[in-house]
C-alpha cells in the first residue's frame, strides 16, 4: 500500500516537474532568440566596421 502511494507521489511531482519545464520552455527560448539576434546584430556591425 504504502509503495503505491510512494510511486503515485514521486509520479505526480515528475509531472510537476514535467509542467513546470514546459510553462518555462517558451521564455527560454524566446531569450535564446534575442541572445543570438543581438549577437548576430554585433557581428554584423563589427564586420561592416572591419570592410570599412
């Protein structure tokens, strides 16, 4: 009895987890893109200056 509850309890906070990772995906990701968007954006004006 007491192994089920134990299983039922570390199954719900593996989905807690699992939920959690997905509210929080969408934020990293969006970050991720404006991370290399400002770092693409400083290569190509370090690359202009560098032309120039």
């Amino acid at each position: 009895m007491s192994y089920w509850d134990d299983k039922y309890s570390e199954e719900t906070v593996v989905v807690k987890i699992l939920k959690f990772l997905k509210d929080l995906l969408p934020r990293i990701l969006s970050y991720f893109i404006y991370l290399l968007h400002d770092l693409l954006r400083f290569l190509v004006d370090t690359f202009r200056g560098i032309r120039r």
